[in-house]
C-alpha cells in the first residue's frame, strides 16, 4: 500500500483532487464509535434520499396539476360555450330489453325522449314535452 503522503503526491499531480477526498471518507474504522458514525451517515444519506425523491415526486405532480389546469382553460378558450340546462343531455333511465337492446329515456330541451337503441342503430320510439304527459308516438 501507498504512505499517505504518496497517495496525496499522486492524486495532486494527476489532478485527481476529488478521488482522495473520498478515499479519506471511506476509511474504516474498527472502533465502536466509528460503526455508530457509519450508521448515522447511511441513516443521514437515505433520509436525504427520500427527502431529494418526494421533493421530485411533489414537484412532478404539481407540474401534472398545472398542465392539466392549462389545458382545461385553453378548450374553454376555443369558442365553445358551456352548455346551460337546457340544452344539458340528462339520462333519466336504461332498461335492457335483449342481450344488446335498451330502452333508453333522456331528457333534452325541456323534452322526454324515448330512445330504442340496438347494435344497428337508434330510434326514437316517443318524445313528450315534460315528464309525466302521455308521449306522443312517433311513426
């Protein structure tokens, strides 16, 4: 092994300044104090690990918040205006008539509809002003 002072020589004339100041972190020592002082310097390198790893994870998620927060003001920026009640799409109530059928009823515009709706397509069965008149039947 090298004396100390050769290990210094060295790493000054190679410019290797960084190496031999953690050469001399690394050294052991067999005393009790010295496993105490190693432990507390694992236990103080993982708390600031965790600490560097939920600052990082704050950071990501405030981040996700904001670009969410933008994005929902920019679609309300592009012209389109929120819908007012009445013209709100509300569903009232399915009721399943066959393995892929419904019936559907929806209200819309201060109106009831009826909806059949299949693999095939949707039909309107009935349409009423509001709830609770008779519907009137659509052919």
């Amino acid at each position: 092994m090298l004396a100390a002072s050769s290990r210094e020589h060295i790493a000054s004339r190679a410019g290797l300044g960084a190496a031999l100041r953690s050469a001399r972190k690394c050294t052991v020592s067999h005393g009790p104090e010295g496993a105490f002082a190693s432990r507390t310097t694992d236990m103080q390198e993982l708390m600031l690990n965790l600490a560097s790893t939920l600052i990082a994870l704050a950071f990501v998620l405030l981040l996700a918040w904001v670009l969410i927060r933008g994005w929902r003001r920019l679609q309300n920026l592009g012209g389109a205006k929120p819908l007012d009640d009445g013209d709100a799409l509300r569903f009232v109530r399915a009721l399943p008539v066959g393995a892929r059928e419904r019936v559907v009823l929806l209200d819309h515009a201060g109106e009831r509809w009826m909806l059949g709706v299949t693999a095939g397509g949707i039909n309107v069965l009935a349409r009423w002003p509001q709830a609770g008149t008779p519907p009137e039947r659509q052919p």
